[in-house]
C-alpha cells in the first residue's frame, strides 16, 4: 500500500453497512471459537471461514489479496500475523491467531483473536491476556480530538510495562471499501501525533504483542511473518468507527469467544 493512503470519512449510510461487515467477520471468528479442536489443521479453519463468509453473503478479503492464497490468516505461536492455512495440526500448548476479514456489499470487516489450544504455558497465558488488554486501551483511547499517536502510545505503555515489545512493522489501518486505507495506526510511538480523530473515522487497532524482541522477519513464502528470536508472538484486532463523543467497536461480540475468553 502506498505510503500515505487516503483517509475517508464514513457517512452514516456508510457507517451501516460496515457494521453489518464487521458484526459477519465477529460472528465468524465466534464460529472459528466453537470449532477449534486439538488436531485439527489450519486448512480447516480455512475452509469452515470459506463456507461460512459464502454462505452470508459476503467475501472472504484475504483471498487473492495481492496473491494471498486463502480465506483466512492463521499465526501460531512465533507467526506474528499473514500465517497461511496449511495442513499443520494444532496441538495442545499452541496458541493461534485467527484473523477474519468479511468484504460485504463492498465495505470490509476485519477482526482477530488469538485462541489457547487446550493447556498452555503460564508465558503463553500471560501473553495473550497483556495482548488483549492492549487491544482494550488502545479502544479507551479513542475519541473526536484525539489523536492516533494516543492509541499506540498507551498499548506502547502497557506492553513494556508488562515485559513484552510491540510489534513496528505491521500497523492498524483504516478501513472501509478499501481493505487498507489511511490511516496508519501505529501500536507504539509518541502521544500528540498523527491526525486528529474525527467522527466518521473508521480504522482498526491490531496489536502484535511479543514475549522477546519486537523484531520479524519473512519466511520464503512471502506472507509468514515470525519473530526472529522464535519467541511467542500474539495479536487482538477490531475494527472502530469514531463517534461524536467517542468510539463505537463494529466488531464487537454477542458473546465470548470460546478457547479464548473462557475456558473450555
Ligand atoms: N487481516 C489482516 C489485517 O489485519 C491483513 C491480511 S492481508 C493478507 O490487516 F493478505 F495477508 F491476507
Ligand atoms: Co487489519
Ligand atoms: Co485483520
């Protein structure tokens, strides 16, 4: 994408329909939840993300997104994020990321979570709860005057205070007929910078949260991110639209995640 991709206001009529987007990919990731099972393979979660994006109408985005080969991003453990679905089995201890991005009547809806397989390591466990908590305090900060820089500047904060490092070359995006448009959203830097929030403003916040150093590098596919210390890496993702008095989560969910929000 371009350096500085457009940032477009989003009308009221607009704002509806990527709600509706948004809330498919939550109702996917949802369904992504009950499915999750020690043994299954990553081809699988992409074919149930296929079936379901069809079966409501919509596109899976990812697909064919400048060549990306599937429905669905899947990251485990040391994949920071562009993980490809393939025939790898999750075994209990992993964790995984899953990131859903809906194209419906045009406007794209984009949200991840990062789910437990089965038990997991104490580290593990911590690092997706800072990780989730990231994604929440990047939300508080959201507001008409504001600026983008407070959101990185306070999930920045978090992370470090907690031991972990933010990932820097990966950022949020705007979001809307485009799958990315301005702005950029970066999940560390300096408070007061960047463009002001307005109402109508949609974008994502996506913390990547790493237990080691914040640097990746691209496996040989060209998608697959993975830290360089092969430390765990893990990431939220919503997409929000500012409001007149604050921010709104289109991607919100009716209820928790299974493998993820409880325990089960
Ligand atoms: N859903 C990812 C994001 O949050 C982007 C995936 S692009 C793909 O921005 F090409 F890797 F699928
Ligand atoms: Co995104
Ligand atoms: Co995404």
């Amino acid at each position: 994408m371009p350096r500085k991709p457009p940032i477009r206001i989003k009308s009221p009529s607009d704002v509806e329909l990527l709600r509706r987007s948004c809330r498919l990919a939550a109702e996917t990731l949802l369904m992504v939840g009950d499915h999750l099972r020690i043994g299954m393979t990553t081809l699988e979660i992409d074919e149930l993300v296929h079936k379901y994006t069809i079966e409501h109408g919509a596109l899976p985005a990812t697909l064919g997104y400048h060549g990306f080969p599937k429905s669905v991003c899947t990251s485990i453990n040391e994949v920071v994020c562009h993980g490809i679905p393939s025939r790898r089995r999750l075994k209990e201890g992993d964790i995984i990321n899953v990131d859903v991005t809906c194209k419906l009547d045009g406007f794209h809806g984009d949200t991840s979570a990062t789910f437990f397989v089965g038990a997991v390591s104490p580290e593990a466990r911590k690092l997706v709860e800072v990780t989730r908590r990231c994604l929440e305090i990047g939300i508080e900060q959201v507001r008409p005057g504001g600026r983008i820089g407070d959101i990185g500047h306070a999930i920045e904060r978090h992370a470090t205070q907690a031991g972990c490092s933010v990932v820097r070359d990966f950022v949020g995006h705007g979001v809307g007929r485009d799958f990315h448009e301005g702005p950029q959203v970066p999940h560390f830097g300096d408070t007061d910078r960047g463009p002001r929030m307005v109402p109508g403003m949609t974008f994502t916040i996506e913390p990547m949260i790493n237990l080691g150093g914040w640097e990746l590098e691209i496996l040989k596919d060209g998608w697959t991110a993975v830290t360089i210390d092969r430390m765990l890496s893990a990431q939220f993702e919503h997409t929000v639209v500012v409001t007149g008095t604050g921010c709104e989560v289109l991607t919100e969910r009716s209820r928790p995640l299974r493998h993820s929000e409880v325990f089960d």
